[in-house]
C-alpha cells in the first residue's frame, strides 16, 4: 500500500488558501472601483424604494429640502 503524499496535500491547500486570497481582494477592487460602491449591489431597487437612515420609506410629497 502507498503511503499519503503529505507534502503534495499540503500544498494543494495551500495553493486553494491563495487562490481564495487572490479573489477575495479582486471583488473587493471591483466594488472599490465601480461607481455605486458597496450600496450599488442591487440594481433592481429604484431609488423611490430606498429607506431614510432612520429607517422609514421616503415621503412622496415631502416638502423638505
């Protein structure tokens, strides 16, 4: 019976470790890059159906500046 190659599992995890490195940092460039940022991840949302920061929907005949 043939003994584990230890060395060769090792390095295949590691080789899988750098890859997941190399594209986490990629989509974090593109978001970095891309012109809406981290809140432009859901296009489909108007922005009529965005909330105000203290989490109520947008008067429609709101007045205020």
């Amino acid at each position: 019976m043939a003994t584990p190659n230890y060395n060769y599992e090792k390095r295949q995890r590691e080789l899988a470790k750098k890859k997941k490195k190399e594209d986490k940092l990629r989509e974090r460039e593109t978001r970095k890059g891309s012109p809406d940022g981290e809140f432009g991840e859901n296009p489909e949302l108007d922005p009529d159906h965005v909330q105000n920061p203290d989490g109520e929907p947008p008067l429609a005949n709101s007045s205020q500046p």
